[in-house]
C-alpha cells in the first residue's frame, strides 16, 4: 500500500500519541505547580507508544506520507524499541536528582521530541526524509545534553556535540546530494534499482558519496573515527541523557543505516543472504571500522576513573560488536544486530541506573563511589550491577553473551576468521574494565568516609526488573530471537 | 531416576536459591543446609556408581529437550566412562569442601551460595553432551570462581582472581570460535555432541587443525599445560582451602577432560598429528618442570600447586600415547589425582588454620605434636609420590606403560621425574614433620573431628584404589579403549575416497 499524508495518520498511532504529549505537556506546564505530573504523563505516553508500536504489528505491510516512510516488521521492531527506550529515560529523570529543580516542562517536551524523531529515522525510506529525522534528533540532542545550566562540563559538551553534528550532517548532506545526482532519486527502493545497473555512475564517486553519507550515520552510532564527541558528551550530559543518548539514540541511527545500506545500496538474494551493487563494496571498508571502534573503545575504557566515561567508551566498543553483524550481509547478521540492541537496552540502562542510584546517592560519579557498595548497604544494587557489568562482558548465562553469541555466529558463519579473532580478544580485553568495577563493589572494603546507600525504591525497582530481564534472556532467548526474526522485513514497493 | 543427571547438576543451584534465603544471623543453620544440598549429588553418584553398565562404550541415562530449536541448541545430558568418574568425583569433592569451608565467618550466606552454583556448573560440565550447554556450564563456573577467590582469598586475593577470570576467558573465546566453526561445519548445523563424533571422517585435516588449537588452547589453559600455567600458582595461593581443593581436584580434570571428549573422538586426525608435540612432550616437560619449581618453593600451597602442575603432565603424558595402557592411566591418574592433591590441600589447610602460615621452615616436628594427622598426611605424601600400594602408583604405571609402547626417551624423562616428586615431598616431610620440635608450636591442637570427617575418606578411596585399582578402571575402559580406536583408525577424507 502507498498511503497519502491524511491517509497514513491512522497508521502513525505511536508519533501521534508522542506529539500531542509533547504539545500537552508545554501547555500544562504553564497551568500546573506539580511538575511531577509531567514527567509521569510522558512517561505514560512513551507507555502508551510502546502499545501503539505492538499493536501495529499485524498491519500492512507498506509506504506512508507518499513515500517518504516505510511501515513494516523492521520499522515497528525500532519502534517498540524506542518507545522502551524514551520510557527508560523518562523513567530514569523522574529518579535523578541531577535534574531536580531544572525545568521539567522543557526537558520533557524536548525528551518526547526527540523520540518522535527517532521514530522517523527507523522508518524513513526517503533521504530527504532520513536526513531531517536524523537531524531534528541531533539538534533536541544538543539541548538536551547542555540541560543542566550549571554545569560547566554539560554546556561544554553540549558546544561539542553541536560542532561535531553539524560537520557531520554537512558531509552527510553533501554525500546525499551526490547520490541524488547518480541516481536521480531520493528513494530508497528507486535508488537500489537504478544503481543495480552496472554503470559508470558506480565508480569513485559513489563511493565517496557513500563514505560522506557514512560520517553522518558513524557520528549517530558513534563509529571511529566519528566518536569523537561521545566521551565527552556522554560525560557531562545529565545522567538519563547519556543512557538515552546511548541506547535510544544509537539503535535509531543503526536502524537508519540498516536500512539505506541494505535498502538502497545492496539487494536481497536467496536463503537470506545479501549481495552488494556491484562496484560497491561496502562491507570491507565497515569491517575496519568495526575492528578499529571496538579495539579503540575497549583499550580507552581500559584507564577511565569516571565510570560514566568508562561507559561511554565501553559504548564506543559495543558499536564495534553489533557492526560485526552489518558487515556479513546476512539475514543471520541482521537478527543478531536487532538481538544484541535489545539486550544491550538491558545491560546498558541497567548499569546506567545502578549509576545513577550511586551519583544520587553520593553524588559522585567516579570508581570510588562504588568502593565496598556491596559492604556499606547496596548489596542489592551491587549485584545487579555485577550482573550488568558480567552481561556486557559477555560472559554466560547472561543476555550478553547471547547476542554476542549470535554476532559471532554469523560472522563465523561467512567464514570471516580475523573479524572473529579480534572481537574474541577484545571481549577478553573488556572483562578487564568490567571486572574493575565489580571489583571494586565487592572485592574492595568500604572506608569510613563513604556514605552508607540508600535504598532507592523507584530506581531500585527498575534496576532489578532490568537485571532480571537480562538473566532471563541468558537462559531462554526463543521469544525474543523470534521477534527479531519476524522483524527482518524491509518493505521496498 | 530416569533424570538423574539433570536433578544432580540443579540440586545444589535450588540448595544455593535456598541458602539466599535463610535469615542472615544463623551461620549454622547457613552451612549445614548447604551440606545437605550436596548431599543429594553424593547419594545419587553412589547410585551412578552401582547402576552403571560397565559393558558398552554408549552413552547411558540420556536425556534430550530442545532448547531453542530455531537454533538447533538441545539440552542433552549423559555420561560414559569417562564422565561418570568425573561426576563421582566432583559429587565426592563437594560436600567435604563444604566440610572444610565451616570455618569461613565472612559473608557466609554468599559463600556457600556461590559454593554450590560452582558446584552446578561443575557437574553440568561433565554430563553435557551439547557443546552450547557445555559451554554455558564451563563459563558458568568462572563467576563464582571469581568472587570465591577474590573475597575469601589470601592478601593477594584480588591479583589472583582477575589472572585467573582472565586467562580462563581467553581460552575459553577461542573454544567458542572453535565452536561455532564445528557447528556450521555440519549441515544441517548442530551443536549435538554425538553428531559431531558421527560425523568426524568429514571434516578435512586443514579445518580440523584449527579447530583442535582453537580448542586445545582453551583447555591447555585449565589443565594448566605449560606455558599457560602462570595463573595456577596465584590462585592456589590465594584461594581458600576448600576452593583450592576444588580448583586442583575438578577444575583442573576439566582441561583433560575436555581434550579427550571433544578434541579426540571430534577430531581425530588433528589428535593423531597433534598428540606428540602438543600432548606427549608438553606434558613430560610439565612433569619435569612442575617438579621442579616444587623443590624450590618455601609456601606449602605453593608446592603443591607447583606439584598438580607436574602430576597433570602424567595424564597429558598418557593420552598422548594412545594405547590402551596410556588413555586408562590417563583417566585413572585424573581421578587419583583428585582425591590425593585434595588431601594435600587440605592437610595444608589444617595447619594454617592452626599457625596462620604456610612457610616450610617455620616449623619442625610437628609429628610429635600431632600424631593423628601427621598419620593421615603420610598417606597423602606416599600416593603423591607414586608409592605401590596406593592409588597413584597404579595409574602413573599405566601411563608409563603405554609412553614405553610410544616414545622410550619420553618415557625415561618422565620416569626419572619420579625422583623429583620423592626429593620435594620427602624433603617437606622432613622440614615440617620431622626433625626439632618448633617451641612456638608445641600447643597446636591434632585434627578435629570435622577435619578427620573431610581427610578419612579421601584416605580410604587412596588406598583402596592402589589395591583394587578396577573399581575404577572397569567403569572407564570400554569407554576408552572405544575413544581410542576412533582415533586410531580415522583416515584423511582424501584416502575414504580412494578406498575400492
């Protein structure tokens, strides 16, 4: 089906239900004194997406807005996904004492904006259309991340994210422009087919624009060498920022970039594997950017002291890893990347949490706030944290380890030995950093001075349903494996 | 008892939930529930043991459930003779650690907690018969492991747990590499051990090269085989007693344990090139040199850390031969082994209990002080050296047996290192228990009943295995001797092709 505007709005259920949040809560921001009530009815409508996300489940498959997005099993996957997300962000904000007394009615509405912006880059199927859903998110981002006015170190970052965005989006908008003129189109499905012919269009410049179109997707999923910002901002950003920015953010853009390199630049053959357009080889060159990230983002982390900055590297790292997945051009890949983004949401938020609960409660962030936590009343918090720290090293019978287990699966699988070996090593190299911090919880006894831990029950509650989550998925994967299989279907008219 | 293996690897996983949730205050209460959730294990192992069909090489009490069948990931259970010792083995070892960890008054709920998880992932090892389960179980026991070393270990505890967890990975990425290149190897693609065996004339020499270093490396690492043998004499140090009688008489069996079920019968032409320079004179070189760094060290631990070193290298030494004499030894000195570097373990935990050090020369006589364990420890020091009669004797007989059919100046390297095992637990014996009464020590205590409790037993096994070594030997031979005709008569697919 290829919807009109109007027409689409009756599929558009979950950005419906974003955007009238986003609009109410401006409004009731003026009317109410409980600001609470805010961040609990986006909250509900983030919710509230989700369940519009899975109820389009059994829609048809086909184009919305004329074109411009796409409605299918890929897109409502991403969908359920980042509405899950913004729910853990805003879940996490109404936890953090970081963003007490700041203006919860902007940080809401920017928050919800945002997530109807990653919406849009899971689904666009149009360039013109990926770029502003692309773009509308970066530039919420960039306020978002320099929220806290106090904060030297969050303007700071928020000034370094924009500068870094917008080369990145210029090279993008440029490369798209270049492909616009090879192709002579702006769809994706219409740009596959017209470069499939062998022509001479498919030379240098094809690849250039495509490797300028990759900055702007590297700069997203925070890719070597476009991560450049994500150290810094995922550091001086309010803490449910950076766990949004991580989880939410990235999985938007490798939705993004699924779907232009496997839509547009490669075509789907027989038994699930893909082929590249000819002249165009693509997956060599994200090979070494897979490598590279992961090996740089586990040997930075190796030294942090902030464990908000470990984490930011260690995110850096785990780019490297699911882009194990983009590069065998394989349906088996591709489920394992959609996988191993669900269990990272997991893993991820969950030490994102206990971070918080930690940053809350002595309001530090660095490795000795977590000296003997398992000694000083955070027994509980402790061992999530161990679960979610052991769950991204990826060590049985966590969650991690299966979706790393089917990364290495289908990279095995196209016989690619060296991509294998390295990320075998730098699992090895990452328990090192992960272990640290479990370490220094249990293995480390706590000093007078450390202050005894609260029991935070908000944050508490969701850390605990995320450890739970992530040593079931340990054990019995079926249904999520399923999902993320069901999930592969592109459509393309 | 129709899931017998299944109930013995989770009864104590469901003993560990339980232990969680007794009231924090009672230690007691905390320890003797976990020893009666080993209890279980031990009482079925003894079942095991009298049920056991000793006339087939087939695998018996199967048990076979999809996991996640889109995958082709199964839960299969099952043991044969060599894994039914290994069980025994473990099922034995577990509850007399818990005996002897009663004296850990630190974070008691944790420890006998992750006590019986290890416990779990060490039986799930050795009955898996999917390679992704076995993998699970393998890496299962590195977490507890961990924080077992690293909380309730030495002063140097933190070191030793992290060399450990890491050297353990390492091996363990490139198994699970080697994994999943056997799994897509196959068509339709599995992870079912038996399969893979079935299918072992198909792989071709090159394929089946790097997947046995893939693997072998992983379990070199835990035998330990030199040179990965760097994190054993750390984490032996550092561990608690029971934890080191733990590591030395399971942990260790794993890395043989694993070359003979998945490296021999999966692959066997890489076994047949890789035998001599990997297995046979590695191990004689373990032999010797673990030996030798015994005689050197002045911490008891570490002697007979240094002297598992040296008594692996017979089972490396045995299998390598591939004959009949040499594969039994091999399995018969993995279960010796066990239970005689067990006792040593414990003996010297006996004493650093009571002296708060382990420093060879800071003692002298204690046989005159105490009489009873001095008894005990002299049965543990002759098996160690290989003295007929006991246990050990038989099985490094049999090893060197099968290494004289198979390479002679290995064997005579191998046999001299006898001497060497002598001088070093001869030359401990006389500066501990011999010679001056040290005053200082003069009102330490003999063994108690709870420590008599752990040490009996392990006597026993010692000496009855020295004189009726079949106890044993007729569980594990048909599986054998099985094991290594498929290795000896795998041919290269190349040859299949020409045959008429």
């Amino acid at each position: 089906m290829n919807l009109s505007s109007v027409e689409s709005l009756a599929y558009s259920l979950p950005e419906l239900i974003l955007v009238f949040a986003t609009v109410g809560i401006l409004m009731l921001d003026l009317l109410i004194t409980r600001k609470r009530i805010l961040g609990e009815l986006a909250l509900c409508a983030c919710g509230g997406a989700a369940l519009a996300s899975a109820l389009l489940a059994g829609a048809e498959q086909g184009y919305l807005f004329n074109q411009m997005v796409a409605l299918d099993g890929f897109a409502i996957f991403f969908k359920l996904f980042l509405s899950l997300s913004a729910f853990a962000a805003v879940y996490m904000s109404l936890g953090s004492r970081e963003l007490d007394n700041e203006h919860p009615g902007e940080y809401y509405t920017l928050l919800l904006a945002a997530a109807t912006g990653t919406f849009y880059m899971a689904s666009a199927t149009n360039l013109l259309m990926a770029y502003l859903a692309l773009e509308f998110v970066s530039l919420t981002s960039y306020v978002l991340t320099g929220f806290i006015r106090a904060s030297r170190r969050g303007s700071e970052a928020a000034l370094k994210y924009l500068i870094y965005g917008g080369v990145a989006s210029g090279a993008m908008v440029y490369g798209m422009s270049l492909i616009f003129g090879l192709a002579g189109s702006l769809d994706y499905a219409t740009i596959g087919e017209r470069l499939l012919v062998p022509s001479e269009a498919n030379g240098p410049i094809l690849f250039i624009a495509v490797l300028l179109v990759l900055a702007g997707f590297g700069y997203k999923i925070s890719m070597v060498p476009f991560h450049m910002w994500s150290p810094d901002v995922y550091q001086g950003a309010p803490l449910p920022v950076t766990a949004y920015l991580s989880v939410g953010s990235k999985a938007a853009g490798f939705a993004m970039m699924i779907r232009f390199f496997y839509v547009a630049l490669s075509h789907a053959g027989a038994g699930g594997v893909w082929a590249t357009i000819e002249g165009l080889e693509w997956p060599n060159l994200i090979v070494l950017g897979s490598i590279i990230t992961m090996t740089l983002g586990n040997l930075a982390a190796l030294r942090q002291d902030n464990v908000k900055r470990l984490l930011a590297y260690s995110s850096i790292a785990h780019a490297g890893y699911i882009l194990m997945g983009f590069v065998v051009l394989s349906d088996a890949g591709l489920r394992a990347m959609l996988f191993y983004i669900a269990t990272y949401y997991l893993m991820n938020l969950g030490a994102f949490t206990v971070l918080m609960m930690v940053l809350n409660n002595s309001d530090r962030e660095d490795m000795e706030a977590f000296r003997g936590l398992a000694w000083r009343g955070g027994a509980l918090p402790a061992a999530a944290m161990a679960v979610f720290m052991f769950s991204l090293a990826g060590v049985p019978p966590f969650a991690g380890f299966i979706g790393k287990f089917y990364l290495f699966a289908a990279v095995i699988d196209k016989e690619m030995w060296m991509l294998a070996i390295v990320a075998a090593l730098n699992s090895v190299v990452s328990l090192y950093y992960y272990a640290r911090i479990v370490r220094t919880m249990y293995l480390d006894q706590p000093l007078k001075s450390d202050p005894v831990m609260t029991t935070d029950w908000h944050s508490g509650a969701f850390a605990g349903v995320l450890a739970v989550g992530t040593i079931v998925f340990g054990v019995y994967w079926r249904p999520l494996i399923d999902l993320a299989d069901k999930s592969l279907v592109f459509f393309r008219g | 008892m129709e899931h017998i293996l299944t109930y013995m690897t989770f009864i104590p996983l469901l003993g560990a939930v339980v232990v969680l949730c007794l009231p924090r205050e009672n230690n007691t209460l905390v320890r003797w529930t976990a020893f009666a959730a080993t209890m279980p294990p031990l009482l079925m192992a003894i079942w095991l043991y009298m049920n056991f069909d000793r006339s087939t090489d087939a695998m018996q009490f199967m048990e076979r459930v999809q996991w996640i069948p889109s995958y082709n990931i199964q839960y299969i259970m099952g043991i044969d003779g060599l894994s039914v010792t290994m069980v025994l083995l473990t099922a034995l070892l577990c509850p007399i650690c818990i005996l002897a960890s009663f004296g850990i008054d630190k974070g008691v709920k944790g420890y006998f907690a992750l006590f019986l998880l290890l416990d779990t992932g060490m039986t799930g090892v050795f009955c898996s018969l999917d390679f992704f389960l076995f993998y699970i179980f393998w890496e299962v026991m590195l977490l507890p492991m961990y924080f077992l070393i690293g909380v309730w270990g030495g002063p140097r505890r933190e070191y030793a747990a992290i060399k450990f967890f890491l050297y353990t990975l390492l091996g363990s990425v490139l198994m699970l590499i080697a994994m999943l290149a056997l799994y897509f190897h196959n068509d339709p693609h599995t992870f079912d051990m038996l399969i893979l065996m079935e299918k072992s004339g198909s792989y071709s020499r090159d394929f089946q090269w790097w997947a046995w270093l893939g693997l072998f490396i992983g379990f070199a690492i835990k035998i330990p085989a030199f040179p990965f043998h760097t994190w054993l004499p750390d984490a032996h140090v550092e561990a608690p007693t029971a934890i080191s009688v733990i590591l030395a008489g399971v942990l260790l069996k794993m890395g043989t344990y694993g070359i003979l079920r998945l490296c021999y019968p999966i692959l066997p032409l890489a076994t047949q090139d890789m035998a001599f320079y990997a297995l046979a004179v590695l191990g004689t070189w373990n032999i010797v040199y673990g030996a030798l760094c015994a005689m050197a060290q002045t911490d008891m631990k570490k002697l007979v850390a240094y002297s598992s070193i040296s008594h692996m290298g017979y089972v490396m030494l045995g299998m390598a031969t591939l004959t009949p004499q040499g594969i039994n030894g091999a399995v018969l000195q993995m279960f010796n082994h066990g239970t005689v570097t067990a006792m040593l373990f414990l003996l010297v935990g006996v004493i650093y209990d009571r002296a708060h050090h382990r420093e060879i020369n800071g003692f002298g006589g204690l046989a005159s002080i105490m009489p009873r364990y001095t008894g005990i420890m002299t049965i543990a020091f002759f098996a160690a050296m290989g003295l007929p009669g006991l246990s050990a004797f038989i099985s490094e007989v049999l090893v060197l047996l099968g290494a004289w059919q198979y390479d002679k100046i290995l064997t005579v390297i191998a046999a001299s290192a006898v001497v060497l095992t002598a001088g070093y637990m001869l030359w401990m014996l006389q500066r501990v228990w011999l010679g001056p009464v040290n005053e200082k020590y003069t009102g330490l205590p003999d063994v108690t009943l709870r420590e008599l409790a752990t040490l009996v037993p392990l006597a026993a096994i010692v000496i009855i295995l020295g004189v009726y070594p079949h106890a044993v030997l007729d569980l594990i031979n048909p599986s054998l001797l099985a094991l290594n005709q498929t290795v000896l008569s795998a041919i290269p697919m190349e040859a299949v092709a020409q045959l008429p």
